[in-house]
C-alpha cells in the first residue's frame, strides 16, 4: 500500500493562496426556508441623485453633485476639492 491521501485526490493549490481566498470562491449563500421564523433582512434602497442635488457627506461636509455616473459614483463639488462617491452612498445624504 502506497501512502496517499485520504480520500485518493489531492488538490492543486498554488503556493501563495491564503485558505480564506478559497473559502469565499466557493462561498455560497445560504438559502431561506419558507417555513422559518426569522424574517429576512431587508435591503435598503440605493438612493439616487441627480445633478444639481444638494448633499451632505460624513467626511468632505456639504457639496453639490456635478456629475453621475450610471448608479456606479457621484461626483461632488464640495467647493475646495471634487470628490468621486462610489456607490454605496453610505456616508452621503441628499438634503
């Protein structure tokens, strides 16, 4: 008897791949049970702006939005620097 794996297959992992990197490829997410308790989390709606709104962001203060680009960035004119918000608008309110 040859010694081997365990199972008789080895996987061919490169040198510098760190576990969590092959963790999360073969991350799946969790399906609901119809039958379950638990409600499921709701997912806020992204907001939109358009420009010409005015804003406020937790960092860079109040500003104006002088640009968008698709749902993906905003950008804000914040009267001493322009600063590309990319989505999501966590930190940033219309006002």
């Amino acid at each position: 008897m040859t010694p081997g794996p365990r199972h008789g297959r080895r996987l061919a992992i490169p040198a510098r791949t760190c576990i969590l990197e092959l963790m999360t490829e073969s991350a799946v997410p969790r399906r609901r049970l119809p039958n379950s308790p638990f409600k499921v989390p709701a997912v806020p709606a992204q907001e939109r702006f358009s420009v010409g709104d005015r804003v406020t962001h937790d960092v860079y203060g109040l500003g104006r939005v002088i640009g968008v680009t698709g749902d993906t960035s905003v950008d804000v004119d914040f009267g001493s620097r322009q600063e590309r918000i990319p989505s999501p608008f966590s930190r940033m309110y219309r006002l």
